[in-house]
C-alpha cells in the first residue's frame, strides 16, 4: 500500500515514509492511493485484534507489518464503550475519554508513538515532532512520546487559551518533550509548524515531523472506534450507526468518513462545530473562507482552517459531492453550557464542552432524521479537564480521572515564544 500526497498523486511513499514525515514534501497530506474494502470478523469490543485486521492492508509491504499486532496492543490497551442514552436503544454515547490523557486523541497519538519507535530504531539522529495543540493533541502526544529513544517533541499551544487542566496537561514533562506557550492563537501555532516544515535551512539541520491529526499515523488508527461502535450496532440491530462528531481540526471526522469508505455500517455523519464555523459555511455556501479562530468554551474546536479539510476535499472534490456525504452544524456557547445544564438533569450526564457541542447539534437535527436509524454521540473529552467551565454550570464537582490527578503531580514547565519562524526555530 502506497500514500499519495493531496497535492499531487504521484508523490508516493510507504506507510512508515509516512508517518515520519508527516508532511508530503509539496505540503499536502498523505492518503492512501487503494480503498479496500474490509469485512472484519473480530468481536466490536477487541480493539487490538480489530485495529490489526483493520490496519494491516495500509501496512502491507511495509516493514512494520511484521509489528503491528505489538503497536496495536501499545495503542488500543483501553476501553472505547458505547452506552445508550434512551430505553428504545436509538441515542447512544460513544466514550472516547478513557485513556491516558482523558481525550480521543489517546489513541492515534499512542499508535503514532509506537509505530514511529519501531520504525527509528536504526536512525542514528533522532526525529524532532513539532506538534500544534488547542488543548487535548499536545496532552496526548507528549504522554504517548514522553521518554522514547531517538524522538523530540515541541508542543506548541496558545497562551491563555487552553483550560487550566489542559495546560496542565501540556507543560507537565520533562527529558525529550518541551513545551511552548504561543503569543497567538491556535492558527498561528499550526501556521508555525508548517512554515518549519517549509523551512529548508531547518529541514537540513533536523529531521521533522508531525503528530497532528495531519499525521498518517495519528488518522488511520482513530477509524479502528468508529468501526468498532458501528459494527457492534450492525450487528445487533442490522441497522447502521449515524455519528455526531464534535469538530475543529477535522482529524475525528475524517477517520469517521474514511471507516465508511472502506466498508463501515456507517450512515449520516454530522459535524458539531462551534462558533468556528469555516466548515459549515462552506458546506452552505460552496466557497471556502478560512479565517482567524474564534476562542470558545470547547477549545479544542477553536480552529478557523482546518487541515483536515483538505483530505476531505480530495475524497469529495465539489462542495455539493462533500455536502452530500457530511453535513455540519455550529453551536454557539450559550446553547453549549444550556446542553450541559439539560443534558446533567435529564440524563446525569456530565459533558465537556466539546461533547455538548454535539449533543445539541443531535438536538437541533430535524425529528424526522433523528427518528431514522440508531445515532451516536461522540464524546471526546472527560469532563473533568474542564472542570473550571462545568462545575458551575451543574454545580457540583466533578471526579478527577486518576490518569489526570496524576499529572498535576508533576511541576508545569514551558516557554513563551511569539507567533513567529525566528522565535520557535531560536526556542528549539
């Protein structure tokens, strides 16, 4: 299996290629050049031996198929339960938020860091990852990276627009993983990365790559939950499964179209936006319109030119073809702490904002669509990172995951740069 650049389709390289550059070298991003189209016979709930029947096509060839079933095991060692929400078993919660650093993004950071381990055990100068984070990545990459051989990581966040408990996360290491608060936002810490990654005189100096959801290997392994989720509703109800996706960078919502290209029971996928609303607006509109970000309560979300678009763009190429396969919905904050409030009362659930993006987008579908089907709310954070944002909206506390309480035992170190090349490449 080959990986073509979104760019330009005969810039091809391998899987781990892939990986360790992050990149395509014309600054496209990879995909895979075949689509096969799988039936996986694995129980839904074995994440590991699904991930490697799943897996293994995209690393046919390559030298780390002999491995995948140890970096399967590595990346998938934690649960991603489907609780239903009502009696009739038509709403469920998919619970992304059991692993290390309470966040989805656990799963793709850590088969990343597995895999890229493997892959470098012969180079002899080590890999430099620069990662830009609107709170949960950098938490998830630098946990998954912390203290492997030959591999740096620099985490670049904005200053003063994470939470607290986000922060925490982020600057809470030491050895081979350094963070670096950016006097700017989000988009400007993703701009730094890709104006590094087209820096020759940096290139030449050190080995880059990324861990962003732009990342082959951060991607590929987050289809592995929404195979699982919709197969384990297949399969009990012969129906599909339709997805709400809290959305931003749009590195969950691509996983979740590319399982359904390769074969997943999957049906309508929405995305949940917040007051960032490129994507919407292009979906209705026809015409994209990047802009700065907007900070709201879901801060992960702040993204105002999504990266991930452009894989999507290169599956559907016309608006009205990517408006027919996704549809997508913005949710302002007001309605976001109103949905956390309803949702607490009805339900005793506890959302994080991100979570109650898409459950009120859920809400706001026409009854006739929601009635069609089985749907699935995506939560992609524990409540309890943003524990400063909730606890007053439903007025009581919220339990500390362990994972977490762990990490604010640790000393917060970082670096403040500004939103400039010449700042991070002096910082590094």
């Amino acid at each position: 299996m080959l990986f073509a650049s979104t760019r330009n389709q005969q810039l091809r390289v391998g899987f781990s290629a892939a990986l360790s550059q992050g990149l395509a070298g014309d600054g496209g991003l990879y995909v895979p050049t075949d689509w096969p189209q799988l039936a996986p016979g694995a129980a839904a709930q074995d994440l590991p031996a699904l991930a490697c029947e799943l897996l293994e096509p995209f690393l046919a060839g390559d030298a780390l198929q002999a491995q995948l079933g140890q970096i399967s095991g590595e990346a998938f060692n934690f649960p991603a339960p489907l609780v239903m929400l009502d009696e009739r078993q038509r709403l469920g919660v998919l619970e992304l938020f059991h692993g290390p650093t309470a966040a989805f993004k656990d799963f793709g950071a850590r088969f990343l860091a597995a895999a890229l381990t493997r892959s470098r055990r012969a180079e002899s100068r080590p890999l430099r990852i620069l990662v830009a984070t609107s709170g949960d990545t950098g938490g998830a990459v630098a946990a998954a990276f912390h203290r492997r051989a030959g591999i740096e990581v620099a985490v670049l966040f904005p200053a003063g627009l994470v939470s607290p408990t986000q922060q925490r996360q982020l600057t809470c290491w030491d050895g081979n993983v350094r963070s670096f608060a950016v006097h700017g936002r989000f988009d400007d810490c993703q701009r730094l990365v890709k104006e590094a990654f087209a820096d020759a005189q940096l290139r030449e100096r050190c080995e880059l790559s990324s861990a962003n959801s732009i990342n082959l290997g951060r991607l590929l392994p987050q289809t592995v939950y929404y195979w699982a989720s919709s197969l384990s509703i297949w399969r009990q109800y012969r129906e599909p499964a339709s997805f709400v996706i809290p959305s931003g960078n749009l590195g969950n919502a691509t996983a979740c179209v590319w399982a359904r290209r390769l074969g997943a029971p999957i049906g309508a996928i929405v995305l949940a936006h917040n007051a960032n609303q490129t994507v919407p607006d292009y979906l209705r509109e026809g015409v994209l319109r990047p802009r700065p970000s907007l900070a709201t309560l879901s801060s992960a979300m702040d993204v105002g030119n999504p990266s991930n678009l452009e894989r999507l763009t290169a599956l559907f190429p016309q608006p009205q073809a990517l408006g027919g396969a996704i549809s997508a919905l913005s949710i302002d904050d007001e309605a976001t702490r109103a949905r956390i409030r309803l949702d607490f009362d009805r339900y005793g659930r506890i959302w994080c904002p991100h979570s109650a993006v898409a459950a009120e987008a859920y809400r706001r579908l026409p009854q006739q669509v929601r009635s069609r089907g089985r749907w699935v709310l995506v939560a992609t954070a524990h409540p309890a990172k943003f524990r400063e944002t909730v606890e007053p909206i439903i007025g009581c506390p919220i339990p500390m995951p362990p994972s977490l309480a762990r990490l604010f035992e640790r000393p917060s170190i970082y670096n403040e740069i500004d939103a400039t090349l010449t700042a991070l490449e002096r910082a590094l």
